[in-house]
C-alpha cells in the first residue's frame, strides 16, 4: 500500500501543477489576449518608428533612378561615393560645428543643473521658494520670444556668431529644465550620508563631487542624452546666430546643403543618414542609465 501511495504522488501532484499552469493569470484566455494585442501594438509602434530610418538609410545608398522608380526597394549596390559626396559638400564641417556646441553645452547644463538641484535639496538657503519660482518661469519661456533682445545682447558680449554664442543659449535655456529632473532625483537621496560625511571633516564641494554626484549617474546620464538631443537638432537659435557657413551645425547646414544639390537626393539622404547616426548610437549606449534615471527621478 505505501508504494502504490507513493506511485500515485507524482501523477497527483503532476496533475495539480498543471492545473496551477491553467488557471494561472499567464493561461486566463482575457488576459493572454490582452497580452497579445500589446505585443502587436508595441511591433507596429516600433515598425512605425524604425522603418522611416530604415528608408532613409537605403536611400542613402541608391541613385535617383531607383530613389523614385523603386522607393520602398533595397539598392541595387552599396553606393558609398554618396557619403564621400555628403562629406565634401560640408556635412563633416557641419558634424564638428554640432558635435563642438552639442558637447560643450551638455559638460555646461548637466555640471550647473547638478549643482543647483544639491542646492536647493541639501543646502539650507535663503529665498529658495523664489528661486524655485525663478526656474518655473525659466520653463514658461519661449525661446523664440526672446530672438530680438538675445541678438542684442550677444552682440555686445562680442559672441555673436561663434561657438559661444549657441552654448550660452542652449544652457541658460535648459538648466531649468535639467535642474527640475535632476532635484526630482536628489530629493529621496538619503541625508544620512551627507551628515556622516560632514562629521568626517568633508567639505559641501567634496560631498557634491565624490559622493551625492555619484549616486546621480542615472539621472545625470538621462539628462546629458536629453541636453544632446535638444543642441544636435536645435534650428532658430543656429539660424539667426549664426551667419557664418564654417560655424553652421548640422540642422541648418543640411538645410543649406539642400538648397545646392536640388535634386541629389540620395546625397541628401546619405548626408541625413551622418546627422542622425551619432544620436541614435549614443542613445543606445545609455539607454539603460537613461530609463533608470527617468523612472527613478519622475517616479517619485
């Protein structure tokens, strides 16, 4: 009797597991359904999104007989004298204008917004609510309202038209935002670490630097990408502050470039193809510190 009672164990419990399995959520008919209508969703979500860059990258490689005689096809041939076009008609002058402002302005935001937020969370200051208030209204702004006096105003500092001239805007109009996001973060920081800190003897710079900035890396990283999206694909300010062709970034360069090659599109597109390249890898580089520190800093 106790070896049937022991053969019969597994079978019941084989049964039992199996029953588990069905009527588990995983197996509920509502909500396998559910699931499956998401997972389409999310397929043609990133179809939708992943497949203009796809077509622009192909283009990139054709002549304009197969450009317009077979658009959704893939190119006969990797056709790279493109790219050596792109580059010779000011692509890769307008890259380093753009990687030099874009690089720039993120060490700039990113350094100010961090120091800003630890001290307006760490540090007990006087008229801190004005000065929250100060940076609300630094987001209400619209940058295109202030062209006329912005021009002006760096015509007398000497910075117009240069390098300067846009890292100056793209960070006195961003470290609203970027010290918002960052503070949001800052906030739930445990302050038993700056205490045990102080009582070591460590100063409030040394605190900032080797300890609070540190554990910040995430939301750091999500808003240096955020800052390198906004200076690479800025527009009006590269427009009107800039005059020069050899200071030109890319938004406007390409714009520019299209006005002088008419009809050459597959230069066009593979010029499109170098602008776009840098923030797409860039992006999947962090993408992992980017969600994190988005999540994490709005979440709470």
């Amino acid at each position: 009797m106790v070896t049937e009672a022991t053969q019969r164990l597994p079978v019941a419990s084989d049964r039992n597991a199996g029953a588990l399995r069905r009527n588990s959520p995983a197996y509920r008919p509502g909500q396998l359904l559910g699931r499956v209508v998401v997972w389409i969703l999310l397929a043609a979500l990133a179809i939708v999104v992943i497949y203009p860059l796809l077509w622009m990258v192909f283009s990139s490689f054709k002549d304009n007989t197969e450009v317009f005689g077979n658009p959704w096809g893939l190119p006969s041939q990797l056709r790279w004298h493109n790219f050596v076009q792109a580059g010779n008609a000011g692509v890769v002058r307008y890259f380093t204008n753009s990687v030099i402002v874009t690089s720039v302005s993120i060490v700039t935001t990113t350094l100010i917004s961090a120091w800003a937020a630890y001290g307006l969370v760490r540090v007990q200051i006087p008229l801190a609510g004005p000065v929250i208030l100060m940076l609300l209204g630094g987001l209400m702004l619209a940058p295109t309202v202030a062209l006329v006096p912005l021009f002006g105003l760096l015509q007398q500092l000497h910075i117009y038209n240069s390098y300067w001239a846009l890292i100056v805007l793209y960070t006195a109009f961003r470290i609203p935002f970027t010290t918002f996001l960052i503070r949001a973060y800052m906030v739930d920081l445990p302050p038993d670490v700056d205490e045990a800190a102080i009582i070591d003897g460590a100063t409030r710079g040394q605190i900032f630097w080797q300890i609070i900035f540190p554990m910040c890396r995430p939301i750091v990283v999500s808003a240096a990408l955020l800052q390198a999206l906004f200076a690479w694909n800025e527009f009006v300010f590269a427009l009107v502050f800039i005059s020069s062709g050899d200071l030109k970034t890319l938004p406007v360069g390409l714009v520019d470039m299209q006005s002088r090659l008419l009809t050459n599109w597959p230069v066009q597109f593979a010029g499109l193809t170098m602008a776009a390249l840098p923030m797409i890898v860039l992006f999947l580089i962090g993408q992992r510190q980017f969600l994190r520190g988005l999540t994490d800093g709005i979440g709470k």
